[in-house]
C-alpha cells in the first residue's frame, strides 16, 4: 500500500492504478481459491453437524434413514485412480524414455504434438467411447483370459459386466496417459547429455545408461508427474460416472460396479435436496482437499529438491 | 582364457536386458496408440455417420431417431463466449501482475495457487458456483454456467500470460523506460504488444480445455431440449451436456445424434488447439 501512494506522490498516477488493478487481478485468484473453500465450509454444516468426522470413514449410504458416509467413495477413488496410474506410469514412462533415448527427434516431435492433442479430447467423449466401444471388447477379447490365469484370486472374481471397475480404471489409464508421458517426457529430455556419455563412455548399454544415469537423475521430476497424473485420475468425473456404475459399494471385485466421490456427486446432484445435498457438497469438499494435496505435494516434491540437480515439472 | 567366456557371457546377457527393454518401450508406444487411435477412428465414423443438414439444424429428440444438436451449438458459444469475456481480462491482468510486480512473496503465493487450482476437479467448481449462484438467482442460468468455465480459465490464461510475458527482453523494457515512457504505458504498448501471439496461444488453449468441459455445467447451467438465447434465466443446453444425456439413453438413435455431438466438439477443440499452435510457433510455457 505504502508503494501506491509513493507512486502517486510522484506523480506517477497511471502507474499507481495501473500496478493496483493488475494487483487485484493476482487477487482475484486467491479469492477464488478462499471462496470455494468458505462456501463448501458454510454450506456443508448441516452434514458436519450430524455425522462430524465420522463422515469420513462411515459406508453408510442410506438417503432416506439419513445415514451416509463418504468412505465407500473415498475407497472407489483411491482404488481406481491408482490402478489407473499403475497402468499408465509404467507405459507413460516407457513412452518418454522411448521418444527422448531412441527415437529420432523429428519422431519425438510429431509424437510430442499428438500426444498434447489427445490430452484435449474432452473426458466425456472418453466416457462415451468406454462405456459403448471399449466395455465389450474388454468383454469378449480381454476379460476371458485373465479370468482363465486370475480368476481364483478375488481381485477377479465374479463375471464381467460392461460398467465397471475394470472399465472405468482402464479409460483413467488411457486419459491421463498423456500427461504422464508428456511431463516425463520433459523431465526426461532436461538431464543433461554428459550424464548419458559419461554412462556410454564407461561401456554401459542404452537400458543400462537409462536406468542408472537418467531415471535417477530425473527421479523426482518422474515421480511429481506420476503424482499429478494421479490428482487428474482422482477429480476426473464424467468418464467414471459414465462407466463405473454409481453402485455406492465396497467392491472386492474389479468386476463389479462402484462409485468415486466425483461420480457420486454428478450422478445424484440433481435430485438431491437438505441432507443429503448437504453430505455431496461435504464430499465435494473432501474431493478438493485431496485433490489440492496432491497438487501441493507433488508441487512441494519438486521445490524441495529444486537445488539439487534433478528435473523440473512442467504441468 | 575362462574369465574371458564368462565375460562375454556376462556382457551377453547385458545386451539381452538391453534389447527386452527396447523392446518394451517401443511396446508401451504401441500399447498408448491402439487406443486412442481406436477411440479417434470410432468418434470419427459413429459421429461422421450422424451428420446431416438436420443435425445442424434439429432439436435432440427424446426418442426415436432424427434431431439434432442446434440449440447444444448455441449454447456452448454462448457458454464459451460469456467465459471468455469474464477470463480474458482477469487472466492476463493477473499473468501480466505477476511477470512485471510478482517477484514478491504474494507473488509466489499468488502463482503457487494458480498452479493448485489448475489441478482442481472441475466438478468442483459447478459444486461451488451452485451454491454461490444457482441456488441465489432462482435455478439454472448460462451465466452460472459461464462463470464456472471462468474459474477453470483464469488460472490457465494467467500461468500461460506470465510465461511468455517473461520471454519478453528485459533490454526491450529498458529501452522504452529510457525513452521516459511510463511503466504501465511500456508495458500495455511494448511488452504485450511483443508477448500478444503467445498470449492468444494461452487463451486459445484455455478455450479448447473449457469448451468441452461437462462437469461443472451439470448443476450451473444444466440442460434443455430447446433453444435458450437468455443469458441471465433458464437452463443453457451445451455440446457436452447434450452428449452426457445421450450416452445415458438406452436408445440407439439417440446415441447416434449423441456420437455426432462428439465428433463435432471433437473437430471443434482440436481445430481451436491447432490455431493456437500456428499462432504461436514456440512453446507456451505453463499452456
């Protein structure tokens, strides 16, 4: 404040407001991020009051008797979002090493550009594709022989239907593939070449070179892209509600159907009302501070090792 | 004479990790490209297939087949629209505060929560303008609508405003100061003048990303069957919400108008992520 009104007493008026209302601009962001958290805050108290903390780790999930928890929904996130970052970090990563250590680079650049545009195909044209196109071929092509290898396993138990947990997991995987490989992509490509010929020069084949001069070295900027591909795969919401079923249940099977807290709230918002509205929007706000953890810590494991000389993230 | 074969057969083995793990990479690009080429060949057919003059200019049916998405077409460029003129200006203010008065603290705290926020469900946002505006303007509205889009866009425009604005050379900005010209005229007449093409890059991209975002307008601006040009009363139907209702029908002709919903919002994102592309050669940091 004190810097305004110096700046006016110089005379420099256009610079005082013009400084001033670019200020606010910077703070309408803060005030956005305070407004989505005060208003969650206010209107979630009729659910804080009735179920208090419990609300995190009940199952409860009856309407009409005013029982409800947000644990089935926590538990449906955390399931699919990490199978789906198992499944796309490994191919992610290999991707990235593939386009940065064997491809030429006019291939790394064309592979670049369309993996950027198939980040922006909108999430529900994915729902969509998964839920018609690519549920039944699971069914008929994948499904059978992993029920013939794992079928006694639990994990697998039970027969396949269209919409469910293994579908939804699969598309997370396929959506937030290209992030994960576009981020590694980068970390990758900033380790510095004198890692890799010192590595060469010591006779080390290409894996060899890779594995102990460059992943080690591009560690936490892997990782924080891991990270930020499991925030998208936690908030993603219409492919999952599409696909995932919107079963409110502890499922034992990938088989059967389930129900995220983003999937939950599109999918029953509408006809909600008192109670009930009030313990979506107290999910929604659960949503966010995982969500805004995730981001942070990913953000933080960066920062920390920022000094040291390891990747950065771009994201 | 022995420790020679072992070690050969030793650096054998190398070389075969060496081929298995090319190998696997090479089948990791294959495995992230059969499906989403599948799923770019499909959209590309199904919603091809659907496209009509009556598409263009129908209403969706409830049942049985024809219709089209007219009113969804509409509704999304006003949608779109509304967004763009409550983002633009907040986003590029913000990006320009924290490239030219930023390198403070607040600056810092600024630009970590913009980044937060970039990685926010979108859903979120609806969540929270439902609150804010459903429930205290009387029902669905375009405007509640818009609003959640803009709070999806203003972090991106900003980050990406604040990237190529720092591009700018410092040497630039000295030689307009020299010239006695005041800060705030160097940095609206030179500096942006000299970022613009990245600028509209980050903009253009913020669009696409919005443009076929379905979460947050499902309790904003919700849907309808009908044409809605009122801004301010009555639920706005869009291209995403359309297709959400579409993928839920149990009917097939319905499906249909839905898939070539899709493949028009598809057209409509990549063609907006490729101008932005021509408009700006290099790569727009945070975009």
């Amino acid at each position: 404040m004190k810097r305004f009104f110096k700046l006016f007493r110089r005379g420099n008026v256009g610079d005082a407001i013009f400084q001033l209302v670019a200020l606010l601009c910077g703070l309408s962001l803060l005030v956005i991020m305070f407004g989505i958290i005060f208003e969650l805050w206010i209107n979630t108290s009729l659910s804080r009051q009735k179920f208090g903390f419990g609300f995190l780790w009940s199952t409860a999930f009856d309407i009409n008797g005013g029982k409800i928890g947000a644990l089935t929904f926590i538990y449906g996130t955390a399931i699919s979002s990490v199978i789906a970052i198992l499944l796309a970090g490994f191919v992610g990563v290999g991707i990235a090493g593939f386009l940065v250590e064997i491809a030429p680079r006019r291939l790394n650049r064309v592979v670049g550009f369309v993996v950027e545009l198939l980040a922006a195909i909108p999430s529900i044209v994915y729902g969509f594709w998964g839920l018609i196109a690519l549920a039944p071929w699971l069914g008929t092509y994948v499904v059978p022989p992993l029920q013939a290898v794992f079928g006694w396993t639990p994990l697998f138990a039970g027969s396949y239907i269209g919409s469910s947990v293994f579908t939804a997991s699969i598309v997370l995987a396929i959506m937030i593939l290209p992030t994960v490989a576009s981020i590694s992509r980068d970390v990758i490509q900033a380790v510095p070449d004198t890692q890799r010929e010192g590595m060469i020069a010591l006779g080390a084949t290409r894996w060899e070179m890779f594995s102990r001069a460059v992943v080690p070295y591009a560690r936490n900027g892997i990782v924080g892209a891991l990270v930020l591909g499991l925030g998208r795969a936690a908030g993603e919401t219409m492919a999952v509600t599409l696909i995932m079923g919107n079963n409110a249940q502890i499922f034992t099977s990938l088989f059967q159907q389930g129900a995220t807290m983003s999937s939950v709230i599109a999918s029953s918002f509408g006809e909600a009302s008192d109670l009930f509205l009030s313990s979506l929007l107290e999910i929604g706000l659960i949503l966010f501070a995982i969500t805004f953890a995730i981001n942070v810590g990913a953000r933080l494991l960066v920062l920390v090792f920022a000094n040291e000389p390891r990747g950065g993230v771009r994201a | 004479m022995s420790s020679l074969t072992s070690s050969s057969g030793h650096y054998r083995r190398r070389k075969l990790v060496d081929r298995l793990m090319t190998g696997l990479s090479y089948a990791s690009v294959l495995v992230a490209i059969v499906p989403l080429a599948a799923l770019l060949i499909y959209v590309i057919i199904r919603g091809a297939g659907a496209w009509s003059p009556e598409f263009f200019t129908g209403l969706p049916q409830l049942f049985g087949g024809g219709g089209g998405v007219a009113n969804g077409i509409v509704g999304t460029l006003i949608l779109v629209g509304m967004a763009s003129v409550m983002s633009i200006p907040f986003g590029v203010m913000a990006g320009i505060y924290l490239a030219e008065y930023g390198d403070n603290a607040l600056g810092g705290f600024i630009r970590f929560v913009a980044d937060t926020m970039t990685g926010i469900p979108s859903i979120v946002a609806g969540v929270f303008i439902y609150g804010l505006l459903v429930l205290n303007m009387g029902g669905y509205n375009a405007l509640a609508g818009a609003v959640s889009l803009t709070i999806l866009m203003v972090p991106v425009i900003t980050r990406s405003t604040e990237g190529v604005i720092r591009l700018v050379p410092g040497s630039i900005r000295e030689a307009a100061l020299a010239l006695g010209v005041p800060r705030w005229k160097t940095t609206l007449r030179v500096v942006v003048p000299a970022a613009v093409s990245g600028i509209v890059t980050g903009v253009l991209l913020s669009i696409a990303r919005v443009a076929g975002e379905t979460a947050p307008l499902l309790f904003t601006a919700f849907s309808s069957n009908y044409f809605n040009f009122q801004p301010f009363q009555g639920a706005m139907p869009s291209l995403p919400v359309l297709i959400y209702n579409a993928a839920r029908s149990p009917t097939e002709a319905v499906r249909e108008v839905g898939w070539g919903a899709a493949f028009l919002l598809v057209v409509m994102i990549l063609a907006l992520n490729l101008t932005a592309r021509l408009v700006f050669r290099g790569r727009v940091p945070g975009g």
